[in-house]
C-alpha cells in the first residue's frame, strides 16, 4: 500500500476547503499513520471530519496517508507559501526572501527549479528523434 507525504495531504485539503482544513485534521489525528478506505465510512468520518473525509476518499482512496504533526504541518504551510510567492508574485528575490525568513540566493534557486513547462515541444521524427 502506498504511502504519500504530509506536505501533499496539506496542499490538497488546503484547496479543496481552506486553510482551517489541515489544522483541524492535525487536531483530530495529529502525527498518526491513517488507513484511507476506498469509500467514506461512518467510522472514517467520525475519525477525521465530516468535511474532511470524502476529499481523503477521492484523493487517497485505498493508501494510507502519514498525518503531520503540528511542526509539520507548519513547515509545510510555510513552504506553500514560499512556493506560491516564487511561481506568482511580482515581488523581488530579496523581498521574497524577507518576507519568509530565508536568503535571496534560495529564493533565485527556487525560481530556476520551478520554470513553467514548454508549451510547443519540438515534434519528432518517425524515429523517434527531433529533426
């Protein structure tokens, strides 16, 4: 069975229903290993919130997911953050950095490792290499 991060769990119950969503299922079964079911159960529901257990369900249906604690769940929080000011903001590197308590040359870094994907990829030959 497959085991995903806690910064994924964060980031998908965060878009799904806020950002109250990961501190109220830390509060409930917070820094546990939990057994996601395929369908929602009366049980599950009454283990991780009525809210949040059908989008547990539709993610994570059939795995088992490790909850963070409440450090983890901070870091995480921070990082999407951070992440979130690199892809979209029009601030500057050093502002960025003071802003989230780190350096400038770390903000650059994240900025050269998330590029946008390209939009017309070089077609290939038949084969199998670019012309």
């Amino acid at each position: 069975m497959q085991s995903y991060s806690t910064s994924n769990l964060v980031a998908i119950l965060s878009a799904a229903l806020g950002r109250d969503a990961p501190v109220q299922l830390v509060k409930l079964c917070g820094g546990k290993r939990i057994e996601v079911p395929c369908t929602v159960t009366e049980n599950f529901a009454a283990l991780v919130g009525q809210d949040i257990a059908p989008v547990l369900v539709l993610n994570f249906g059939g795995t088992r997911v490790d909850v963070p604690s409440w450090g983890a769940l901070n870091r995480s929080v921070r990082t999407l953050a951070l992440n979130e000011d690199v892809i979209t903001s029009t601030l500057t590197a050093n502002e960025i950095a003071f802003k989230h308590g780190v350096s400038s040359s770390w903000v650059r870094k994240l900025r050269g490792q998330i590029k946008e994907p390209s939009i017309n990829p070089k077609p290939k030959s038949e084969k199998g290499r670019a012309p």
